[in-house]
C-alpha cells in the first residue's frame, strides 16, 4: 500500500476552516483515500472516503487532484471538539480485508 | 447505529499471565481486526480475521497471540503470557466487506481494551 505523508502538527482557533493535506506519490489505481478521525482514549473513526476529485458528506469535504498524488482533509468552522488526531490513510479495493496501516496523523488543536 | 463493543473496557494483569480480550463485531460484517495502540504512539495492526481463519497478521503477532470466532458473535483476542511491553489499548474493528461496485466499506473501531501489564 502507498505511504502516505501529513503534517505531524496544526493549530486552529474556534470557527476557521482547516485545511489537513496528505501526499501519497505512489497510489495505486485500485486505492482509496480514506481519513479517521481518533480522539484520546477512543478507537479511530471512520470521517470520510474518495478516489477522485471531491466529495462532501455532513462532517467533511475531501479534495483529491486528478493525479490522485495528494489528499486535503477540509474541516469547515471547527469546534473545540474537533481536537483530535487525524490518520490520511490508502486501502485497496482489491483487498478488502487488508489492515489498515496507521502513519502517526496529524493532531489537530481547536482553541478558543 | 450498530456498534462494535468490547469487554472489559481495562484489564490489569501480571507478567507471565494469559489474557482474554473479547469483542463483539457488528452483525453482519465479514472481517475482524485486532489492532493495537501503545500510549502516546500510533495505531498498529495486528491480524485479520475472514472466513474463520487468519487472513493476514504482522510482525507484532507472533506465537503469544491467537485469535478466535468461538460462535457466531464474538471475535477474540488471547495473550499467553503477557509482557510489559503488552501494555497497550487493543482495538477491536470489523468490516462489512459485502458491498458489491468500487466503494471500499469502512471499518468500524471498538472502544478498546486498556491491557495493563505489571
């Protein structure tokens, strides 16, 4: 599965977008790009799933580029309960029961 | 929603004993996972279960870890003789794996088990 990259750190305040970007150079064409969400003390969480240019649902919006080379995580207004680690990983189709690889994500901090 | 649970929520333990970490999957999913996370780290896998039998485990699975489907609800996980370094959440996840078409199903995460090794 291809490794995927993300900033280990980002800070935010109450009300802005955030903007998490994952590079994944080596995605193969049966890959998905999925994102997690974990808050402390809970199992990862399922936020959002694509394979190509955008796609929206009630938490998230995820932007993938033709090249499908990168990933960016759209978080709109944040809260202070959107502090939480945020995990870019790929899955294959092909595979439907291959684990999911956890890189060290991105803790995101939402303060007031 | 259904939901993925696990029993107990913390287990203590001493060093050389065995450990039974129990999960429930939700109904009508196909794959069992059992992951783990060490304080402060990241999330590590550790097998897969498909079909009553191990699909795919990692480095960190070896002969002290078993797994087992005892009926035809709970997915569990066994440590023969636990070690410090056994300290860990463990997670429990399952997957439906029954979609047909290109979407990918997500996999559902448990609340986890805190194994406390002394």
């Amino acid at each position: 599965l291809a490794k995927t990259t993300q900033p280990i750190s980002m800070d935010s305040y109450e009300g802005q977008e955030v903007n998490i970007t994952c590079s994944h150079n080596n995605i193969a064409t049966n890959d998905y790009i999925t994102w997690y969400q974990q808050f402390p003390s809970q199992g990862p969480r399922f936020i959002i799933q694509g394979y190509k240019t955008k796609v929206t649902n009630e938490v998230a919006s995820l932007f993938i580029p033709a090249d499908r080379k990168s990933s960016t995580l759209s978080l709109p207004r944040v809260s202070l309960s959107d502090t939480a680690v945020y995990y870019c990983l790929v899955d294959s189709l092909n595979q439907a029961g291959t684990a999911l690889i956890f890189g060290k994500g991105t803790t995101l901090s939402v303060s007031s | 929603e259904p939901e993925v649970t696990q029993t107990p929520s913390h287990q203590v333990t001493q060093m050389g004993q065995e450990v039974i970490l129990r999960c429930v999957p939700i109904s009508n999913h196909l794959y069992f996972y059992w992951y783990r996370q060490i304080l402060g780290q990241k999330v590590e896998f550790l097998v897969s279960f498909y079909n009553n039998e191990i699909s795919e485990k990692s480095e960190i699975f070896d002969d002290q870890f078993s797994v087992e489907r005892p009926d035809g609800s709970n997915f569990t996980l066994k440590i023969r003789s636990t070690k410090l370094e056994d300290s860990a959440m463990y997670f429990c996840a399952s997957r439906d794996g029954g979609s047909s078409g290109r979407k990918l199903d997500e996999q559902f995460f448990g609340p986890g088990t805190r194994l406390t090794v002394l």
